[in-house]
C-alpha cells in the first residue's frame, strides 16, 4: 500500500507524501517546515524544490492555503535546506549509534564484497579513484556523493570520513527518503 496522496499548493500536482514537504502554522501564525511530518494541525503540502517554495511564498500561497494570515519567515528556502541536510546527517549518525554503519575504504570494500550495504556513502570532497571503486563494486546500489568529508566525520562522530556504507532497515529507508527531499530540493541529483 502507497502513503497517501496531497496536492501541492505551487504547482497542483497531487503526490506520495514523501515526495513534498509539509508546513505547518504555529499558535500565532508562524510558518513552520515540519520536517518530520508529525506536528499537529493541518498541513500545507509544497512539491519538494526550491522554485516551488519560492513560487508559494511570492504568490502568498501559503495564507491562502491556511485561510488565515501567516508570517512566512525571512530566509525559508535556506531554512528548509539547512533543515534536511541536517536531518539525513542526524540519520546517518543514528545509523552510526545502532550499528548499521560501516566507515573506511577498506571496511566498505569488505562489507559491499559480503552483500551488508544497502547504501554507499562517498564525500564529495573525496578522491575520484576510490569513489570509482567502490562503485563498481557495489553495482546497482544507491551512491551518495552530497555530504563534504567534514559534514560526514562530524555527522559519524569519527575523523576523515570518506567512504561509508549502511546496511539494510527501516533506518535506512527513513534516511533514503531523507537524502532523497534534500536532493531534489536542491535540484542537483548527487544520489545515483
């Protein structure tokens, strides 16, 4: 069974839920990216780009949408991007925490050549030859290349991170559908 379907106030276009993003309004009217889809009240759902929330705010969709007045704050686009960049980093840490991850070249290699990745994470800022490699071994699984060695080494808690792997759960889909808003927000593909 699909999640159920919400139109998106830009564009018209009806979608699954985890393609949008959803906002919510405060007590006093205050426009809020709910990131996690769960506060309270009723949700206006935006297609998951940049030119959508930046067409909503233009067009003042957004108080049309809550049929009230509602302050959109200064900054939205950045704040939404900030916002799941660092949720898929908060994922990836709580990979970290129930040891689903896997960080190091080597120890990448060893566990794409096993079949316990679900996932391939390579820096962007990393070396060209070794991100090669391991895709190659990994085939046809998932390769993020969108977070620099820093965001990676902080987000795992270890140094120099280049090369990390997360094996399969529902973890793993969570942070999919994470990194998969925060691409095409961006609307830059670095997930292949």
């Amino acid at each position: 069974m699909s999640d159920p379907q919400r139109r998106c106030i830009a564009t018209g276009q009806i979608r699954e839920k985890e393609d949008l993003l959803r906002f919510a309004l405060s007590p006093d009217g205050q426009l809020v990216h709910d990131i996690q889809q769960e506060l309270p009240g009723r949700g206006i759902w935006i297609s998951c780009d940049q030119d959508a929330v930046l067409l909503a705010q233009k067009k003042g969709l957004f108080g049309k949408s809550a049929k009230q007045a509602v302050t959109v704050p200064e900054g939205l686009v950045k704040d939404v991007e900030k916002g799941l960049e660092q949720r898929s980093l908060s994922l990836l840490g709580l990979g970290r925490k129930s040891g689903l991850v896997t960080v190091g070249f080597a120890k990448v290699e060893k566990a794409l050549k096993s079949g316990k990745v679900a996932v391939l994470f390579a820096a962007s800022d990393g070396a060209e030859d070794g991100r090669k490699k391991l895709k190659r071994i990994a085939g046809n699984l998932p390769l993020v290349e969108m977070f620099s060695n820093a965001e990676l080494s902080q987000a795992l808690g270890r140094e120099n991170v280049v090369h990390a792997s997360i094996g399969p759960g529902g973890l793993t889909k969570k942070l999919m559908v994470a990194v998969s808003r925060l691409s095409k927000f961006r609307t830059v593909d670095h997930v292949s």
